[in-house]
C-alpha cells in the first residue's frame, strides 16, 4: 500500500499515469450516469452565471476536454490546463475537429504542474475565473499550496469554482473502512486507492471546511452546495 504522506511527487506521477491509462474511455465511463450530465449541467449553469464573455477562464484539469463545448460557447478565453499527455491530445482534437475555438491555450505539459507555479508563472494573463470539474481537486494532496499558487493566476474578484467528492462519514466507511477510521482517530486526512489494471490512483477526499480553511488566505468562502445523490459539493470562492 502506498504511503501517501511520503511523497507527493510519487502520487501526482501515479495519478497522471492512471488517467493515461483510462483517457480513451473516459468519456465513455462519464456517458454511462444520467447524473453525470446532470451535474455538469449544474456547474456551467453556476460557472456562467458569475463571468461574462469575453473574460479569461482557467480549466484546471480539464481532461479530455467535455467542458470546452460550453466554455467555447460562452465566447470565454480558456487556459486549459491538463497533465495526462493523452487526455489533453484528445481535448486538443476535439478542438480541431469539432469546436475550432482560436481562443483556447493548451498548456505545455511543463506549465500544467502548479506546485511550481510560484516559481515560474504559467502564463502572463491573470484570469477572471477558475473552473474545476468533476473532482481535480481530489487528486492533489497539498490543497495549502494549490490555493497559494491558484491565488498568484487569479485577479482581485475571480471566482474559483469547484466539483469536489462529498466527504460524509457514510460515504467515507463506503469507500475505505479502515481509513476512515484513521482519519476520525489520528486526525489523518482521508485517501482511497482506485485500481484499474496496473494503474493506482490516490484520491483525497478534503471535507468543505478544509478547502475553506487551505484556501482562506487567498479566497473568501461564499457558498457550497450538496449535489443530490451525486456525491459531489460545488463549492464557490472569490479571490480576495
């Protein structure tokens, strides 16, 4: 069992090659739940509700690019921002072939790692908003220094949205018993392990109030929202 705590750059490698691994079928994965197109439905409905067109957005971990349609339509410039090589290949095609939007920027892959991004900026042009869809955030154990650095790309009054995994106790002995135990005794942060092949994924369940607590330097809490049976929250923040 890998030890989390050990290495960070050990778990962001291991959960860059699993969605190398599942990138040409995860759409398909996505397509097979009703829900999951009813709550991404939520969150371009909250999403577009708060920036106009024309202003910057950053798709952070954007995947194989299923939010570009409906960014592109809100005539939003996008910085999309996706690690797994072969999950931004198929956004970038999807682009071309499908949306030929002129206004997206894909990342180079040495650009789409934030933990440097205090160090080297990505990209010169502070964004108005920040969307994270469908459960990035859980991917990332130092969620302190992501909001840090999501802070140094974002300008006084951008919005920062996010789809996180609903963190309640039933769910939590659901998905990994043990560790939910650990997490309630020793204080520890929750993980889980997902497996597919020879892939691992580590994924970090952060509850609401330790987004609000990592985050609140940097962005001031204005609301989050139980998504039905889902088992997502959205959350919304606004830089300071």
């Amino acid at each position: 069992m890998l030890q989390i705590s050990s290495d960070k750059s050990l778990v962001t490698k291991l959960n860059i090659s699993y969605y190398d691994e599942i990138a040409n079928s995860y759409n398909e994965i996505l397509n097979r739940e009703n829900s999951n197109k009813v709550v991404r439905q939520q969150v371009k409905e909250k999403f577009t509700s708060l920036l106009k067109p024309g202003q910057w957005v950053l798709d952070f971990g954007g995947g194989t690019g299923l939010d570009l349609e409906w960014l592109t339509a809100s005539k939003y410039n996008i910085l999309f921002c996706e690690p797994s090589v072969i999950m931004k290949e198929q956004a970038v095609q999807y682009n071309n072939s499908k949306l030929h939007n002129s206004a997206i920027l894909f990342l180079d892959r040495d650009k789409t790692d934030f933990s440097t991004w205090h160090a080297n900026l990505p990209f010169s042009q502070k964004v108005d908003g920040i969307l994270c869809n469908f459960g990035v955030v859980n991917n990332i154990p130092d969620i302190d220094l992501l909001f840090k650095n999501f802070a140094l790309v974002t300008k006084p009054g951008g919005q920062f949205v996010a789809l996180f995994l609903d963190r309640s106790f039933k769910k939590m002995w659901k998905w990994h018993r043990r560790n939910t135990i650990r997490s309630f005794v020793y204080g520890t942060p929750f993980s889980m392990y997902v497996q597919h092949k020879e892939h691992q994924q580590v994924v970090f369940v952060h509850s609401v109030k330790e987004i609000k607590k990592a985050a609140s330097p940097f962005f001031a809490y204005v609301s989050h929202d139980c998504l039905g049976e889902s088992g997502f929250i959205l959350i919304h923040l606004v830089r300071k």
